[in-house]
C-alpha cells in the first residue's frame, strides 16, 4: 500500500469538498486513535497514511483560499 499522493488532489477543486474530506480524515484518525486505546487490532500504516492525506487537503485548501483573495 503506497502513501496518498498530492496528484490524486486535483479532481478536488472546492472548498466544501475539502472540508467534508478534511473531516471524514479527522474522523478516521480519531476511531484509529480510540481503537489503540482500547487495545483492538489496529494497523500503524493507516496512521500515516491519513495524517499525510490530511496535511495535503490542509496545503491546498490554504493554496485555494490565497487564490481566491
């Protein structure tokens, strides 16, 4: 399983696209991060895989809003 690219961002244009993908990634990390409190199984991948992909929606919706003004 390869890391999330920046490049699969572009079909991503709007910025309540963004944030609805912003916050499902926010979500995901939270159940991650509860699943290892409780001592489920959890995969250490999937960590980094959405705290990549959540520091890139991040990057281009900050390069959207300086677009934008």
């Amino acid at each position: 399983m390869s890391l999330p690219k920046y490049k699969e961002l572009e079909t991503i244009s709007s910025l309540t696209d963004i944030d609805q993908e912003i916050f499902i990634i926010q979500k995901d990390l939270f159940n991650l991060r509860l699943k290892g409190s409780t001592n489920q199984a959890t995969k250490p991948h999937l960590f980094k895989h959405a705290k990549r992909r959540l520091s890139q929606l991040k990057f281009k919706k900050s390069v959207l809003l300086k677009l934008k003004n």
